[in-house]
C-alpha cells in the first residue's frame, strides 16, 4: 500500500511529508533494531498509509490511511499497553514507541521519537 496524501496534507499537528521523513529517517537508523525504534517506525509506516493494520490493536480503519480519530485511538491503546505490568518488555518498549510516535504525530509532544 503506498500513501495517497500529498506531502503538504495535514496529518494531526504534522504534514504527510513529514511523516514520510520520519519513515525514512527511522529506515536507516543505527537503533533500528530496538523494539522502542520498532514500534516509532511501524507507528509512521501505518500514519503514512504504508500498512493497512494499526501497529497495537491490530484495527484496520476503512480507508487507505488513518484518519485522526484512529490515530488517537491508537496512541490511547498503545499507552495502555506500554504501562500494563503484564505484558512482556519488548510489547511495552514496541508500544511505548507507537505511543511515542503518535504522540508527536498528534503534536502532543515536540520532540520527535
């Protein structure tokens, strides 16, 4: 599946092409293999439209990309799991990165994971 937003359409506090670079940047980075990267990087691929299943629940929205209300929804269930006790350690460190990611996304924090 490939994006259908142009680079200049808004996605939450972000632009596609922003979202496109944290794609990219996240590709080729050294931590590439840490579930905390992982899960930042699965988070940008699904925004993107890259992948039709969210990165946590596992939901697939009925368009090509997430609308906001997914995406929010999304960061909701990937806090929840990255706090819950009873998941393993690399479940919590995968999720705290879509939460992570989705969170900037959203423009809730400034830094970009």
């Amino acid at each position: 599946m490939s994006s259908s937003r142009p680079p200049e359409t808004p996605v939450g506090a972000r632009t596609a092409g922003e979202i496109e670079a944290a794609v990219a940047r996240l590709s080729t980075a050294p931590a590439a293999g840490s579930e905390t990267v992982r899960g930042a990087l699965a988070a940008y691929t699904w925004v993107a439209g890259h992948q039709r299943e969210a990165p946590v629940s596992g939901a697939a929205g009925p368009g090509e990309v997430p609308d906001d209300a997914e995406v929010d929804g999304e960061e909701r269930a990937a806090m929840r799991r990255a706090h819950d006790t009873t998941a393993a350690g690399d479940a919590r460190d995968f999720s705290s990165g879509v939460a992570q990611a989705l969170a900037w996304v959203l423009g809730h924090i400034d830094h970009q994971p």
